[in-house]
C-alpha cells in the first residue's frame, strides 16, 4: 500500500472517532489491519504525528491526540479567513464551470435531505466535499494543503457541532447562500458567505460549550 493512501486510512481512523483522542496505537495491530511491515506504519505515524493527530513518546508510543476548545477557536480564526480567501480566488472559475456548480448544487440537495433525516455523519461527509471542491478550485496549491489538514481536524469535532439544536438547519442554509453567490459569481459575496458559515458554527460551539459547564456546575 502506497504511504500516502495509508496516512489516509489512518487519519480517517481518527477523523472518524474510530481511533478515539486518548487511543494508544499499536503498531503490531495496525500491521496486521493494513497488512504491512512495521516500516511504512511507523512512516506513516510520523507524518499523522507532524500534521498533529497523534503524539508520541518513549514511554508510551504513538497516541491519539485530543482537540480542546482553545484549539476549536484557534482553527476557526484560520478558517474564517483563509476558507473564505479560497472562496474568492475560486468563484470565477467555478462559475463559468456548470458541471461544477451542478455538483455543487447536488451537495446542497443531499445535504438538505441528510438533515432531514438527521443523518449527521452522512451530512459531514457532503459537507466536507462541498468545501473541498471550492476551495481546491482556488489553484492555490498552499492553500488547498494547508486547508485539506485543517478541514481534517475540524472534522474530529464538527459532528459534535452539527448535533446543537439548529445548527444543522443553518449549515444547510449558509451552504445555500455560498451557492448562490458562486453561481451569480460575486466573489466577494462568496467570501463573506463563507466567513459568515464558519463564524456562525464557531459562535454556536461556544454557546453550546458554554451551557455545558453550566450544567455541570
């Protein structure tokens, strides 16, 4: 198996929450999964560990690493800019791209109809191709690197975000907003579309942490 497709394999472990924040990874069991020697598993270990899913030590090896609240607000700061900066470089050529803006219409359609049957992990999945394929569009290759590895972190808690009362319903609708200005081809209206849609989520997960530590007390 090529580096890259099991770097993929195991970071979607940990995106799913399959490989839980707190999970010690053993690199006999991930062998025997995968069906490799023990050197592409300890390459690919290192890279997830340099991209920050996983830690490591002498004592106890490679570890699945948690995301705080601090680092909630820390990637959204970078998303609401450089998701929306990716917006913008990629509305005219998405626009005068109707297969595009056609698939892009087809996300929004099943993502309405995932909501509606309240099916958050489904949801997540057509959420995260609707962002990659705009901002993969913008044909700036440091930003579709840098937000392909952010886009997989906030993926670890986004299915948290998406299950607060209504957010769900304000996704599909802020997605339906960022659509519309794509296709009039109003990149500025594409970009604050979509620091509006990150902004919003971001605000909603505070409230929602917020009411949780009051409940606690």
């Amino acid at each position: 198996m090529p580096l890259k497709d099991l770097c993929a394999s195991i970071r979607m472990e940990i995106v799913s929450r399959n490989f839980p924040p707190g999970m010690k990874l053993s690199e006999q069991i991930l062998c025997d999964r995968w069906k490799v020697s023990r050197t592409p598993i300890r390459e690919a270990l290192r890279h997830l560990e340099s991209e920050g899913f996983i830690s490591s030590s002498r004592h106890k090896g490679f570890v699945v690493t948690s995301i705080s609240m601090h680092d909630v607000e820390q990637i959204y700061t970078i998303l609401i800019q450089l998701d929306s900066l990716a917006g913008r470089l990629a509305t005219p050529a998405l626009s005068r791209d109707p297969k595009k803006i056609k698939g892009l219409r087809t996300l929004c359609a099943e993502m309405k109809a995932l909501c509606e049957r309240r099916d958050i992990e489904g949801y997540m999945r057509k959420n995260l191709e609707f962002h990659t394929t705009i901002f993969r569009s913008s044909e700036n290759a440091w930003i579709v690197k840098i937000l392909e590895n952010l886009h997989a972190h906030t993926n670890r808690f986004i299915l948290n975000a998406l299950y607060i009362p209504h957010r769900i319903e304000k996704s599909v609708q802020e997605h339906l907003d960022i659509l519309e200005c794509l296709g009039q081809g109003n990149a500025r209206g594409v970009e604050k579309a979509i620091a509006a849609h990150f902004a919003g989520s971001l605000n909603d997960l505070r409230l929602e942490m917020d009411r949780i530590k009051g409940a606690d007390r």
